[in-house]
C-alpha cells in the first residue's frame, strides 16, 4: 500500500507535500505530483499538509478519483525508480490519464 495523490492536485502543484516528504518519493510532472508507490514509506506525512486534500492512504482514494491510484504508479513506467525526487527534478512527463485531462485552472 501506499499513498495517491489525486484530481485536487491537477495544474495546481503546491509542493508542500515534497517538502515535508522524509524519503523524497514526491516527483513533479507536468501537471501534478506524483507520489512512487516502491519508495513511498507510508509515513502520512504528506497528507495533512496539501492545501487542496489531494493526497488519500490508496484504500482511502474517493471513488470518483481512484483511477489516480493507477496514474500514480503509470508515471514511473518510462522513468522508472529515480532514486530520489530532488535529484530527479521536475520531469517533462504526465500519467497518459493525467496528460489527456483538460485544463483544471481555467478561470
């Protein structure tokens, strides 16, 4: 198990997430933060602090967004295991799901 970051995170990309993450498994896409479910530790630590509630334990991802469960881990299919967000960076890439959404900040 591990945790997800869902739709609340789409074009929004707070980042408080990564910085209070104590193993670095918080990579940035894109269009969203994406959490690696072979590093993510399953501390919570990430959860309380996103402003937006786009973080879920994966049992607890809400019906509407538990195709993210799956996009979360299809990040990681090109790149793999990086070792290490910092060092990784922001990473030209979205989840196919993610990139296919329409614009979710339009005003």
């Amino acid at each position: 198990m591990t945790y997800t970051i869902a739709e609340p995170c789409v074009d929004v990309l707070d980042k408080a997430c990564i910085e209070e993450c104590p193993v670095d498994c918080i990579y940035e896409g894109n269009r969203m933060l994406y959490i690696h479910p072979d590093e993510c530790v399953d501390c919570g630590a990430c959860e309380p602090v996103c402003p937006v509630e786009a973080i879920f334990y994966e049992d607890d991802v809400p019906d509407e967004w538990v195709e993210y469960t799956a996009a979360n881990a299809d990040f990681f299919d090109e790149i793999g295991s990086p070792g290490g967000a910092a060092k990784a960076g922001k990473i030209d890439h979205d989840a196919p799901f993610v990139k296919a959404l329409p614009p979710m900040n339009e005003e």
